[in-house]
C-alpha cells in the first residue's frame, strides 16, 4: 500500500494476528483494543495511542462497543527513519495536542477527505509528536496500573533516579508533574467510561483508582468545572446531536 488511507473502525471480539508494510496510528474515540506485540501487551482506550511500525506483528480484539481513529500510513510518508525502522509499537498518553489531531482527522473524515492533502498533513503532523524511542518505564507504568496507588519513590526507582531529580526529569519529558500526569490519565479514563458506560460514579471511581466517589468528582470539577454526572448529560446530549 502506497496510498494514505484514514478510517473510523471498530473492532470485534475474534482475535486476528496480522502484519503489514505500512505503519499504523490508532487513537481512540470509545472503548478499548486489545493489542499484543512481541514486546507489549497494550490496553488501547481514552488514555494512550499506538504507533506501530511497518512489519510490526500484532494480534487484536476488543470486548465491547468501539470506535477508533486510524491512519494507515505508507513508508513513503515516513520521513523520520527512526519510525519506519523502529522495532516495536510506540506508545504515548493522550494530550491536548494529540485530542486536537483526533478530532482534526476524525472532522476531516467526515467531509471526505480520506486521501486529501489535509489529512496528509495532519498524518505528518502526528508523525512529529511521536518520540523515536520507547515509552520511559515510568510513563509506561502510569498508563498500565493508573487503576493502582502509585507512588513517587517507586516510579522514580524504575528509572533509577532519586525522587527530586525523577520529577523534574517527568515534567521536562511530558509537561507535566508525575502526579499531574496520573490524574490526567484518570481523568480520561473516566470520561471514556462516563461517556460509554452505565457504571455508577463510585464504580468509575474506583475503576480509575479512587476509593470514594468525591476524590473523582474533586477532580472534575477542577479540571473540567463540573460533576462527573454533569459530563455524563453533556456527552451523551453530544452524541445525540
């Protein structure tokens, strides 16, 4: 395949095993993809994306509902030499930036432009977010165990720094504090589930890794400045429309 091609898929319970020549970028829009590489076992959802690399094998499937943003990207578009000959899958967290290239690629979809130049930009664009080295074990931690209590010292001892060098190497490396960092994944998580589930707030709490349903309502109305219950109207009221 020579041809940029951009899609919203979704994805059934039967797991498929596959490669391909081209490389992929998956950023999700609800639910969750299974992903399993010979280096990674990935839970793709709200809270991260996945580069894979051309000839990268990978076996899929989702449980649920799903709906996903990919590009199938052609070698060709591939400037940066470190991502077509990377090794394994990439994969980052969600950002402002990387939401604001979901929904660029998803409204650019809906008029048509699958193989337009606009799309071609945004793909090179999303290219030049992603690092050419692998997910630092800590951020790779976060994404996996957000659901767990985590702590300072044990994160900074997976890069084997001290915890004041550890968090001012954290936020040089995303913009954000470790703690920061956590919330935001909990944060999205919790808005993927609100959006597309019926789990009561205190079973989304608790799902996020909050004990009491008033540590994740804290957290909305700092972040989003309103009620969990509050976005769950709201998103669902955007679907409708």
């Amino acid at each position: 395949m020579d041809q940029l091609v951009g899609e919203c898929r979704t994805y059934s319970a039967l797991v498929d095993t596959h490669d391909h020549p081209y490389a992929q970028l998956l950023l999700t829009l609800q639910g969750e993809l299974f992903i399993e590489t010979a280096d990674a076992d990935v839970t793709l959802d709200e809270s991260r994306l996945i580069y894979l690399p051309p000839h990268c094998q990978h076996s899929f499937f989702a449980k649920n509902a799903n709906q996903f943003v990919v590009l199938d990207i052609p070698r060709s578009l591939i400037h940066a030499d470190a991502l077509a000959r990377a090794p394994a899958c990439i994969q980052q967290g969600m950002d402002e930036r990387w939401r604001a290239v979901r929904n660029l690629i998803r409204e650019d979809l809906k008029v048509g432009g699958q193989a337009g130049e606009g799309l071609r930009h945004l793909a090179g664009y999303a290219l030049s977010l992603l690092p050419a080295q692998p997910m630092p074990l800590s951020q790779q931690h976060i994404l996996d165990h957000y659901d767990q209590p985590l702590t300072l010292e044990f994160l900074a001892q997976l890069e084997g720094y001290t915890v004041g060098y550890f968090c001012k190497w954290f936020k040089k490396l995303t913009g954000q504090t470790p703690n920061a960092y956590l919330q935001q994944v909990r944060l999205d998580r919790a808005k993927d589930l609100l959006a597309h589930s019926d789990l009561t707030i205190l079973e989304i709490a608790q799902s996020v890794g909050y004990e009491h349903h008033a540590s994740l309502t804290r957290l909305f109305r700092q972040q989003e400045g309103c009620s969990p219950q509050q976005y769950r109207q709201h998103s669902r009221i955007l679907d409708k429309d």
